[in-house]
C-alpha cells in the first residue's frame, strides 16, 4: 500500500541474461510499468534500488526522474479525487502519457450513459430523453465517440446554438436532459467537464392554468352521481386526497401500498419513493373499491380507466383531467399561503438531497400537516354548497 518503487523484474530473462526494470506502482494498485531500461542481476542493487554497473549515474537518475514523475501523477489524480475511480487500463496511461489530462481508454461515453438512464425512465420521460439524444445526435454524430471531459463550454454554446430553432420550452427540457445524463455520470464517478453546471435550463413560464377554482371542486364533491361516473368521480377525488398522486400510480397501488396508514409507492415517471398518510375521506373511498391483488378495483385497463375518467371530468368541466387534481392541489395550498418548499416537497420537486432522519421524519410532518388543511379548505365547506 505505500509509494511507487523500483525494481528488477527476474522472472524472465532477455537473451542476452539481462532483466526489465520496472516501477512498482504503490497504493494497493498491483500495477507495473516499464522503465525501458535492462539489467543484469550483478548491475543492480535490490535494497538501495539503484543501478551499480556500467553508467550507473546516467541509469540512476533517468530511473529517479521517472519514479519523482509517475508519484507526482498519482498525487495529482489522488487531489482531483479520480485515482481511485480509474481501471487499472486508464491508470496505466495516465501513468506513462504525462501530457494526458484524463484518459482515453475504456472511458464511458456519453451514448453509453445515455442508455443507461434511459434505461430507468419510461412513459413520457423517456421519450424525452430519446428525442434529446436524437438532437444531440444531429449535432455532434456519434455519441458513443463523445467523452464526457469533452463536454466543455464550447460544444455545451454550440448545441444550444443549434437548438435555437426550437421553442424555448423544448430547448429547456434537451438542456435539463443532458444535465442529468452529466450529473448521473459523475456521480458513478466518471470525470466530466464542470462546464455543464452553467448550462441555464430555464423556461418560460407559460404552463396553461390547470386548477379547479375551490367552488367547482366542492360541486364535483356533492354531485350525485352513481355506477362508472361515481367511480370516475372517486378516482379524481382520491388523487387529490394523496397528494396528486398520478393516475397511473394511484391504479398500479399494491394491497402491500399500505403501512401503518400510509400509503408508500414509487412514482413511475421519476423512481422517486412517496410515503403519503391515508386521511378519512381518502380512506372512505379506498374502502370503497377493494381489490383482489391492486389496492383499488377500478375494474378497467389502465388507459382505459384514464380515457374513461378524462372523458367523464371534461363533460363537467370542460378540459378537466385527472391531472387536475394534482394541479388543483398545489394551487389550494399556495392559497393558504403553505410555504413553497413545502408544496414541492409534498410534490416530490425537490430531489438528490441528501437528508438524515430526523429532517425525512419533519419534512413528513409538515406534508401531512400541508394535506390535512388543504382538505380541510375544500371538504369544509363542500356539503354546503
């Protein structure tokens, strides 16, 4: 585990009897690299790691040079904080070509984590991520060819370049893409350029209202309604009373979805984990709709289920979704003056903290608390409507 050293290689001799010097590289690395320098067993002194034949000086201080060089590599890597996170292929070449800032070999390209994400996304996301690849695809060509220290100011101003045609919305969201493809890769450990923490992902904000006025909530609340359409009507209501849960989400709940009067799933759109707390009228409307292996009985197919819902909300308020729950939500909270990092909390916004207990156990407090009064503000005055 200590420095780099030399030594004399005897495991198999030249034909003319002498043996390869090597350096030893030290730190547990089980690395040798190649001097360039030959010697008999008589010429070399294994103790004081020296050469003692004929032009011993001139050996001795090409190996010292060598040695000092190859120790001031490692402490370099070590102070970047990549040595550790180098095969044993790139540390090799990084040892022996010193005009080299990061290696070359066997070094993950950008196509390769590319597909790694993509791989975990699905739905809409990863459409988006496939499109992103697509442009960036049009702008460089082969991404697999693309190393992530290559991706440095300049490439990062000329695709955004390129990208000017598109709306700015779009542009955000290929800018956002890339961003987490960087972020993901140095986070593995891979060394990248640290231009991509300038890239400006913003967007105009031009995200169409989606929330029902309090009024129109509390009328779908009281509306008598029976069959399919009271089950439509539940569907959007339960969405609302678990925070926004996503259609898809609320009709993939396992009957194992519930512990300890929480319901804890996994957002499929993000892989992010929601433990959310089953408030009464929540809890009246899961009991409603039992089901054999899902928590709820929707009794239909999922886009089904969803095209059925949609349909059935828009023919009470024209454009409504199940989405407007979740919209709905965040716009009643904010109306009740909840502060901000609590909505995207309670949203699943904020993301790759990383928090202890105490601040998960708090942090869930308060989006219980943030829930019950936005029900509170809309069941109270339901009945009276």
């Amino acid at each position: 585990m200590g420095k780099s050293a030399l030594r004399l290689d005897t495991r198999r001799a030249l034909k003319d009897g002498t043996y390869p010097v090597q350096v030893k590289v030290g730190y547990g690395t089980n690395l040798y690299l190649s001097t360039g320098i030959y010697l008999a067993p008589s010429d070399w002194n294994e103790t004081l790691q020296i050469c003692i034949g004929p032009g011993a000086r001139k050996i001795n201080n090409i190996l010292g040079m060598l040695l000092l060089k190859i120790n001031n590599r490692i402490a370099e890597l070590m102070e970047r904080g990549i040595f550790s996170t180098l095969s044993s292929a790139q540390l090799r070449q990084m040892l022996t070509d010193f005009t080299l800032n990061a290696p070359t070999v066997k070094v993950p390209s950008l196509g390769e984590y590319f597909d790694k994400v993509i791989a975990l996304k699905t739905g809409s996301t990863r459409t988006s991520y496939d499109q992103t690849r697509k442009r960036l695809t049009e702008y460089c060509g082969d991404l697999y060819k693309v190393k992530f220290p290559d991706i440095n100011y300049f490439f990062l101003e000329g695709w955004q370049r390129a990208l000017s045609k598109y709306k700015r919305n779009t542009v955000s969201r290929r800018l956002k893409d890339l961003k987490a493809v960087i972020r993901y890769a140095y986070e593995n450990g891979v060394e990248v350029n640290p231009a991509y923490l300038k890239i400006d992902c913003s967007a105009e904000d031009d995200t169409p209202l989606r929330a029902l006025p309090v009024e129109n909530m509390r009328r779908i609340i009281n509306m008598e309604l029976s069959g399919r359409k009271a089950m439509y009507r539940d569907a959007f209501l339960l969405s609302f009373l678990l925070v926004g849960i996503n259609p898809i989400d609320l009709k993939q709940l396992s009957k194992d979805s519930i512990v300890n009067g929480r319901v804890q799933y996994k957002r499929a759109k993000t892989g992010k984990n929601y433990t959310i707390k089953i408030e009464p009228e929540a809890k009246a409307i899961i009991d409603r709709y039992p089901g054999k292996t899902h928590l709820l009985n929707f009794a239909e197919k999922y886009k089904t289920f969803e095209q059925n819902c949609n349909h059935f909300l828009s023919s009470v308020y024209e454009g409504v979704t199940l989405y407007w729950a979740r919209y709905s939500w965040a716009n009643y909270a904010v109306d009740l003056d909840i502060p901000k990092d609590t909505i995207s909390e309670s949203l699943g916004h904020r993301h790759g903290a990383h928090i202890t207990g105490i601040y998960i156990r708090y942090s869930t407090d308060k989006i219980d608390a943030a829930n019950r009064a936005v029900i509170d503000y809309v069941y109270s005055n339901a009945f009276s409507n």
